[in-house]
C-alpha cells in the first residue's frame, strides 16, 4: 500500500510539474467501501487559516497544498413572495474566490472568479492537470461558468456556460466525460470532452443532458473524481422533528456510480465541530493513509475538513479501515 501511495503522489506531482494527466486511483473509493456507521474517526490536527475564507465550498489537495473555494458575500439574496421569472430570490452580490494555501494555514495566492451575477463557485476537482471550478448564481435554476485553472500559475479558463446553477463538477479522465451536480444534486449532468478539451455537447439543452439524482437524504457539496466512473460526494441534510423545531444537520459520504446516477455506498459522517457543524458541511478532501504498528499495518482514509465560514479551522480526522 505504501509503494501504490508514493507512486500516486508522484505521479500528481509530476503531472503538475508537466501539464500531463494523472490516472485517477480507486483506491479512495475502495476504502469508502469499508466504512461504516461504526467507523471510529480520530482527530488528529486542527489549523486555523491565516486569512478570511469567506464561505468555503470545494477544496484539493495536491501535494502539500489545498486549493480552497469559496464564496464572498456583499449583499445577501432576497428571496421573493412569490417566483419571479422562475426565480426564487433575487441575484445578490458577492465575489468568487479560490484560494491556494500551505497545510498551517497561509494563504499561497488567490484567484478571482465569476462575472455579474455568477459568483458563487461549488465544489471542485483535480484531474492531474487542471483544477475544475463551477461559478453560478447564487440561487437555483440560474447560470454557470465552468473554468479550469492551472494550479502552478493559477491562471483561469472559461470552458463553457450552462443554463442551470452547477455545485460541483467532476472529470471522469477514464472516458474524458464532464460531470456536474445541479442546485442541492437533484439532477445530474454529463457533457463530453474532444481530444483536444473542448466540450462538444456545450450548447445542447439541459433537460438532455441531466439524470435525475435517486437518493434523497443528502445534499451534494463537494465531489470529486474516484476513479472506474465513479465519483466521491460529501454533504449535508436538515432535518427537524416539527416545522417549529430546531433543524438538525446530518453530514455523509457517498459514493456514486457516474454512468447512472446509482449510489454505490452511503455512510453517515458523524463528525461536529464545538460550535455544532457538520464536518461535511462543505469542502471535503479523503486520501489514504497507510501506518506501521510494530509488526502490523494499519490502512484507512484521512479526512480534511473545512465547515466554518470566514475564520476557518482546518480539521484532519483520520479513520481506520482495516
């Protein structure tokens, strides 16, 4: 196991350094596989960010660095009385970010994204060579800019709009297909890439491109690419005992076969912070670890997490598979 984790970190490494494709692994997935409601998670470092982080959404780690975004708010949507133009509230204001930061915290550099009323990035994905950010209005059924951005020069580069709000996107590099979660992942979207990157499907309309998401209880925040078409989602639920009671939030994994939707494996995520947010609350990144015990070895997933807003911690759980 250890030999594969140092092959896959090098290969990211070298892929970054290169501009070349580095293969997605299965092996998050697998460990997923092995998680349970019982599965115990252990804190094992907890890093305040250096800077404000507005309102995270997605977060890669490649390397040693996170790239973080993140959403700042200027003026608060209004919702309306009633739908207006099949909206229900109003654009707001506010500005897109992505953030590169170090692992204590410092931020690296940070990158501007979005334009007008598209200001609210969603989760993102790494795949070997770009960093895939969706910026939308912030309400649903709205408008997306789709980017990738170089994460040595954090350079950025439209690639496509759509005609629906995009909260996270997802590059299978098995079939060189796009892939992205609509408003709260109730509906699903494929569009397919050439040889050369371009999206060729960009303009058809979106009803012809979507799946609708089967599973109910969780709402997608960030996903990312887990290899064999599948992807990797983590989010959040609210749920309350009444209409006048409390709402509790419940966090998860899931992991989703990408060719129709099917969730393959879904695990509750029972992790809160003091103040009482879900871990899962947004930005999610799981990678392996691999640990020697004397004579045994112990393999799991290790969890990085950013739930809060504006001054953020960031929370490393791991987990032991087997």
């Amino acid at each position: 196991m250890r030999r594969v984790l140092t092959c896959s970190i090098a290969l990211t490494l070298a892929s970054v350094a290169t501009g070349g494709q580095a293969p997605a692994s299965p092996a998050v997935a697998d460990l997923v596989h092995g998680l349970t409601r019982e599965t115990a998670w252990t804190l094992v470092e907890s890093v305040p960010m250096k800077f404000t982080t507005y309102h995270p959404q997605g977060m890669v780690k490649i390397g040693d660095t996170l790239f973080v975004s993140s959403v700042e708010v200027k003026v608060r949507t209004r919702r309306f009385a009633q739908p207006i133009d099949g909206y229900d509230r109003d654009e707001g204001e506010g500005v897109g970010h992505l953030f590169k930061t170090d692992l204590k915290g410092n931020l690296v550099a940070a990158l501007t994204l979005g334009e007008g009323a598209m200001y609210h990035p969603g989760g993102i994905d790494f795949d070997g060579r770009h960093i895939w950010v969706p910026v939308s209005e912030y309400r649903p059924n709205s408008r997306t800019i789709i980017y990738r951005v170089d994460p040595a020069t954090m350079k950025a580069e439209e690639v496509f709009r759509f005609g629906d709000s995009i909260g996270g996107m997802v590059h299978d590099t098995d079939d060189h297909t796009l892939h992205g979660v609509s408003w709260g992942s109730r509906r699903f979207y494929r569009w397919t890439l050439d040889a050369g990157g371009k999206v060729t499907n960009a303009t058809v309309p979106p009803e012809r491109l979507r799946t609708l998401n089967t599973s109910h209880y969780l709402d997608y925040q960030d996903c990312k690419y887990a290899g064999r078409h599948r992807m990797l989602c983590t989010g959040v639920t609210e749920m309350r005992q009444s209409p006048a009671a409390p709402s509790f939030r419940l966090g998860g994994i899931d992991l989703v076969d990408l060719r129709d939707g099917r969730p393959l494996h879904q695990v509750p995520a029972m992790l809160w912070t003091a103040g009482g947010l879900v871990m899962t609350h947004n930005p999610v990144w799981l990678e392996p670890f691999d640990v020697a015990q004397g004579r045994a070895r112990s393999t799991g997933l290790r969890g990085y997490f950013m739930p809060e807003d504006d001054k953020s911690t960031l929370y490393v759980y791991e987990a032991r598979v087997r």
